[in-house]
C-alpha cells in the first residue's frame, strides 16, 4: 500500500510524521510518500517537495509566490498520475490542498482530509469542495463532527494529536533548569512562520518593553523560535529597536520547555494555542496585520474568536488581540493584563483553571493511533486487515 500525504503547515508535519508512526505499526509494508515537510521525512516518508518551506498567511503574503504554487500543483498532479497512490491524505493548507484534491478524485484515489481547515469560521460555503472532491474527514475538534455530518460530508472525530504529543514528548531538563532560574516568566511565542515573526515581533517588542518597566526585577521573557532564521530575525528586530538591555532570551526549537516553564505566555495566534490549553499555560493571543488583510478578515471569517480554545469553549478563555493600525491601545491593554497575571497570583489562577476544566471536558487520548485505524479499516481487504493483525 503506497499513501501520499500533502502537508504545507509546520504544526501539521509534527503531526503527520506521528501518524506515520501509527500506520506503520498496525502495516509495516506501507509507503509513504508526500510534498510535506522534515518531520516526515525523519518518520520514514520518502519528501518528493519540502512543501513546509513555502508556508505563509493571507493572500498579500500568497501573491508574490503564486507561479511557485503553480508549478508545485502541477508537479503534484504529474506525481499521482506517474505513482497511483492507494489514497491522499491531505493535511490543512487548504489553498494548496483543494486542488491536490481535485487532481486525485480525477484520477479516482480516495481522498482524507486529516485535521481539515475550520471552514466553519472563515468559508463555510467552501464545504462543497469537501463533499465534492473529499471522501472522508479527519476532525480534530470535537463540534466540527456534527457541522460536517450535517452538511452530508463523511466524518469521523478522532480528536486532536497535540494533546498526545504534549503528554508523550520528553521535555530538554537542562533548558528547564535554565528557564527555572527566574523566578517570574512570560513565553514569547512568534508563531512559526517567517511572515508571522516579521509582521508580530516589533508589537512584541513594544509590549515587552512596557512590560519590564512596570514589573519587578526578575521577570525573563524567553522567546520561542522555531526557525534558525526566525531567531536570527528576532536578534535582529533587538538591535534595531535598542532593547537589548532587557531581559529577552532567543530558544531554538524549545516551545514546549517555554511553555511549561513559563507563568503565562503572550503568543501569536496559531495552533500551538493547543499546547497551550494542553500545559493549562494562560496567555493572551495577538496577530498584527495590515489594513486589508483585516477588512478581508472581517468580510469572510464568520467566528468571532482567533484561538482554538476560545472556539472550542465559545468563550474568551485567552484574550485576544487583533491589531492594525497604531498599536498602541493593545500595547496598553495587553501589557495590563499580563503585569496582572504575573502580581496577582490569584488572577493567574483563575485563568489557569479555566483552561484545565475545558481540557477536563473535551480532550480524547489516542488521535494518531484513531486516526491511523481509520484510514487502514477503509484501505484495507479484509484479508490484509487479519494478515496485519
């Protein structure tokens, strides 16, 4: 059995090399194949394109790579034609996505969708390319079952594979011990795209700055970078700001030591929300953008939160920021709420307790594995279930 996976988020490799894993245990004979990203391809996926390298947000940040995508798409289309794929697997990145899909069902391979794009908050109309070209759904998140059952696509919830890679992931005990030193902290979370980091960090900045004045001495603010490039990038937008006197540190790769050190976190907007929720770490979400991205924002996205959480409760469980224009009533808002967080420990509390009685409410264990069943129980004869059994 030969499985092609298109992938073009960094949350999203993570989680389709554990999946990887999973099939290969319950198949040991499978192949994979994929445009998708390092992850994978340390898992075992042989990477046709490293199709993670070319992640971005919102279509001004799409444009300048249009004719990239163009020629990635049809070299995509070329490869299913050549290798017949037993099915495709796609994960998020829609834009890219709805066409790799459309190519497959041309070509008669069956489609997953594995943690599809929350249609349900920025395009709901979009679901007739799901009932059109997909033929099973992989929901991560809990209400999503019924709003595509509803809509006559086929869904099966297998809850979400963060919570599982949180609870199995061995955290680095001496970066620990280095973040412990300090007595207060408040992660810095820039999200994990080079756009995102570019557009965010100087509002970070402006907010930390704020910060480190109105705290007492100790406070850190460790930075989570999950590019070499990105910190690079945050060293640079240092400089250039003349802030290097304040208490920042630059981490590579260590979101999860960050986040389970920290007091509370102020992070861009992403699925790492999700380990967030997970660690039961509070933090207030923000995303700069520019005047059109956010009129376009409010003309098509239909939820009135950015954050996983804040869906899932439909409530503000993490304040939300997003910002355009002058930053400076966010800056003041979100420094408030975050020097309270770090002097009133009661306050942290109350926010930290909200985020464990909804991962109380809501989180199945065993994502990956459930979802690595599914696929193989459509895939598989009945023979080749009882022989890999």
């Amino acid at each position: 059995m030969h499985l092609f996976f298109s992938v073009g988020e960094p949350s999203g490799d993570q989680h389709t090399a554990h999946l990887i894993e999973e099939i290969r245990k319950r198949n040991p004979d499978v192949s994979f194949s994929a445009f998708g990203g390092p992850e994978m391809q340390s898992a075992g996926c042989h990477l046709e394109v490293r199709l993670t390298d070319y992640a971005v947000m919102g279509i001004f940040n799409v444009l300048p790579l249009i004719f990239k995508f163009i020629q990635l798409l049809r070299q995509a289309g070329q490869y299913l034609e050549t290798h017949r794929p037993d099915a495709v697997i796609l994960v998020d990145f829609p834009g890219f996505n709805w066409w790799v899909a459309r190519k497959a069902k041309a070509l008669g391979i069956p489609v997953f969708y594995y943690l599809p794009p929350q249609l349900w908050a920025w395009a709901p109309w979009r679901i007739r390319r799901v009932r059109k070209h997909v033929d099973y759904v992989l929901s991560g998140l809990k209400f999503e079952k019924a709003w595509y059952e509803s809509r006559g696509v086929k869904v099966d919830y297998i809850g979400h594979p963060f919570f599982d890679e949180v609870a199995s992931k061995e955290l680095d005990s001496t970066i620990l011990s280095e973040l412990n030193q300090s007595t207060k902290k408040v992660g810095i979370l820039p999200g994990s795209r080079t756009s995102e980091v570019t557009r965010n960090f100087p509002f970070i900045l402006q907010i930390v700055n704020q910060l480190s004045d109105q705290l007492p001495p100790g406070v850190t603010f460790p930075v989570a970078c999950y590019r070499e490039a990105h910190l690079e990038l945050c060293a640079k937008f240092i400089q250039e700001a003349k802030l290097s006197h304040l208490p920042i540190q630059l981490y590579l790769k260590k979101t999860s030591e960050i986040i389970e050190s920290a007091d509370c976190c102020l992070m861009v907007s992403g699925s790492v929300s999700l380990e967030l929720l997970a660690r039961k770490t509070p933090a207030v979400v923000i995303y700069r953008s520019h005047w059109g991205m956010y009129f376009m924002a409010h003309l098509l996205i239909t939820c009135k939160y950015m954050s996983l959480p804040n869906l899932i409760a439909d409530r503000e469980l993490m304040p939300e920021f997003p910002s355009v224009g002058s930053p400076v009533k966010d800056v003041a808002k979100i420094t408030t709420i975050l020097g309270d967080w770090i002097r009133t420990p009661l306050s942290l509390e109350r926010a930290r307790h909200k985020l464990s009685s909804l991962y109380d409410e809501t989180v199945i264990p065993g994502a990956s594995a459930q979802a690595a069943e599914a696929i193989l129980n459509k895939l598989e004869t009945p023979s080749q279930q009882k022989s890999a059994a």
